[in-house]
C-alpha cells in the first residue's frame, strides 16, 4: 500500500467520522425520540474522536510522504506552502478547529464557562465546511465519480440535518 493510498485512506475516513459526528450533534437537539438521544450522544462523542484519530494518521502519512515534501512548517501553519497552499491551509485550518471543539468538550468542559463552549462547539460546522473544500480542492481523484458522489452526498446530509434542526428552533412572529 502506497503512502498516496494511506494518506487518501484516512482523509476520507476522518472526514467521514467528522461528518457523523456534526450530524449525530445536530440531531440530538431535535425532535428525536428521547429513547435515541443518548444513542446519538454516544454517536457524536465517539465518532468525532475517531475522526480525530484519523485525522492524525492523515497527517503523520503526509509527513512521511516523499512525493511531495511538505515542511513541517507548511503542514503546521495555514497558508506558508508552496504546492496547493490554499486547500492545505483549509486543511490545516479544519484541524485545529476540530481539536479545539474535541478537547473543549470532552477534556476542558468542566472548566468552561456554558456560552465558550457553545461558540467553540459551534465551530464544528465551519471546520466541516473547511475539511470539505480542503478534500474536494487538494484530493488528486476528486473528479472520480464516486468521490465525487461521495463527497456530494455528504454535503445534503450536512445541510439538510442542519435545515431540519434550524427550522426546529425557529420562532414565528406574529404580525397585527
């Protein structure tokens, strides 16, 4: 198995974990049945350390990549690379917000105050936007298509859990 497949394998893979786990969080705060929400909790919580895990493994596989040879300073700090600098930074970017949104809720939520780590939390939507133009702009079998599909159909999924959840809480004025 080539680094190339390594390092494809696991971006999807930590893609995949990560969008399960902003859907699983959207649906917990619906209209689910109260028998399913520890489920989805469950699903949330464990799926977005997964991804996590995978996301290391991506990078570590970078690293050690050789075709390309990014520095360690490029794969550190958004935007310094020279090879498709724009999708890595995206990257980059999704990362530390996924890590941030992982370590405030699981490591630091005891010491936080509610509203912080509702923001941080809320910072899981973007980091998935980023990881999504990070994987369609820099992924060399985009065009394929059953990534293609495959990124597509995470995209609706995203989007329409968030429009269902969003029409949930929306409130109706009543006008004179």
């Amino acid at each position: 198995m080539t680094i190339w497949l390594l390092i494809r394998v696991t971006g999807f893979l930590a893609y995949f974990y990560f969008t399960w786990a902003v859907v699983a969080g959207l649906l917990r705060k619906s209209k689910v049945p109260q028998k399913r929400k520890n489920l989805l909790f469950h699903m949330h919580t464990n799926v977005g350390w997964y991804g996590l895990f995978t996301l290391i493994a991506h990078f570590l596989f970078v690293v050690a990549d050789t075709y390309i040879d990014y520095s360690l300073l490029a794969l550190l700090i958004p935007f310094t690379g020279d090879a498709m600098n724009v999708y890595l930074g995206l990257g980059i970017i999704a990362s530390y917000l996924f890590v941030a949104v992982l370590c405030t809720s699981d490591v630091w939520l005891t010491k936080m105050n509610r509203t912080v780590w509702k923001w941080v939390h809320f910072m899981s939507l973007p980091a998935w936007l980023l990881a999504l133009l990070h994987g369609l702009g820099i992924g060399t079998d985009t065009s394929r298509p059953l990534i293609s599909l495959f990124y597509a159909s995470s995209a609706l999924l995203v989007i329409a859990t968030l429009s269902y959840r969003m029409k949930k809480h929306a409130t109706v004025v009543k006008v004179n």
